[in-house]
C-alpha cells in the first residue's frame, strides 16, 4: 500500500510510505509557513520517489488537536489532493503519531504536545502490538492535568516541572510519516479511519467585529 501522509498540527511534515517503509520523509521547524511549505515538499517527495499522485492507494492527513491556521493548512491540501487524483482520504489524530513513535513498551502512558498558552494537547494510551490503543481524549488544558503516567512528546519537555508524571522522549512531535504507519497498520487489520473534521478543541482567537460605535456629537 502506498500512502501519501500530511500534519501541519505543530509545525509541518510530510511522508511517503510503502507497506511500512518510509520511503521518504519532510519536516519543517517552522510553525508559521505551513501553506507556503508544504505543497512543494510533496512534490519533492513523490519526484524523488519516482511516484505520480494517482499511483497512490490513499492520503492521510492528521486532524489535530491543533491551531486553527496549521491545521487548516493541512487538511485543505490534503483535500485538494485528493480531489485532483481521486485517491481515498483518510484523517488520523496526531497525537496517534507521537504514541506509536514513543515506542511506550508496557501498561499505559500519555502524550502531550504543546497547545500555547501554556496548555498542552494530550491524550491517555495503552501500549499493545503493532497499534497503541486511544484510551482517552484528546484533550486540552494545563500540564496538572495530564495523568500520572509517562508523558512523551514536546509538550511534556515544555511543562516538565508541572507534570504529575515523568517527562520522556521530549523532542517528540507529530510526525506524518507515523501517521501514515498508523492508518496502513489500522487498514490492514480491517478497522476505519477518522473523518478529515479537524479537531481544534478551543474557541478560535478571531472574533467577527461587533456593530460599530457611534460617534459622540
């Protein structure tokens, strides 16, 4: 199976997967550019694969939890890819993508990345083969309020002294070549993969104009 895989939830990245195998791989350390980046790195990643997007058997993008302008970004992209090469579309969280990098070997822990604000996007896993399983969330809030477990990912090295639970592998963000692992191992075993409905979790910071003050004669 050949997956093409986006997430601009934390900064932006792109993979291309071939029945498991990463074949190649982007990511940007920026966290403001991801319309103006993404679409060349896809097509540097299918030329340098020697792919056409309508040999691919699917894209997957990653619907958050995240910013309403990074993810917009990504999910729009993906759609309009989609679209133009009448390849299925699939939207996996990307906090899965954190889970299964972390690489968790038993019992359950939790993934945390940064939401700004000083707020953190987690969610509670369970370590099982070949798939962590989503126990609860996604949620956002303060550090306090992630459980007592092992906490991976960016967010936790962000909010270390605030955690009730221990900080681990702390450069961890959402990665798309992961996402893409995680939908081929979902699809493999028969299960069904999220909507591409982003999953923002807060209110937008824009707010529509409210009616114009008079003027004082």
């Amino acid at each position: 199976m050949l997956i093409l895989s986006l997430d601009t939830s934390a900064a932006a990245s792109a993979g291309l997967v071939r029945n498991g195998v990463v074949l190649q791989r982007f990511a940007s350390t920026d966290t403001r550019s991801h319309a103006e980046v993404l679409a060349p790195a896809v097509e540097q990643l299918l030329a340098d694969a020697a792919v056409r997007g309508t040999e691919l058997d699917a894209i997957v993008v990653g619907v958050g939890p995240g910013p309403f302008t990074g993810l917009r970004a990504g999910i729009a992209t993906a759609r309009m890819l989609s679209f133009v090469w009448s390849v299925p579309l699939h939207g996996v969280m990307s906090l899965d993508a954190v889970a299964l990098d972390a690489g968790h070997a038993g019992g359950e822990f939790a993934v945390a990345t940064d939401a700004r604000r000083k707020e953190v996007y987690w969610a509670r896993y369970r370590a099982e083969s070949p798939l962590p399983v989503l126990v609860d969330g996604p949620h956002v809030g303060p550090a306090e309020d992630v459980p007592n477990l092992p906490v991976y990912g960016r967010g936790a090295g962000l909010y270390a002294e605030r955690l009730t639970g221990s900080a681990a592998a702390t450069e961890l963000t959402p990665d798309a070549a992961a996402l893409a692992l995680v939908a081929e191992h979902t699809l493999a075993r028969g299960g069904t993969l999220r909507p591409t409905t982003p999953l923002y979790l807060r209110e937008s910071d824009a707010k529509v104009p409210g009616p114009r003050k008079k003027a004082l004669l």
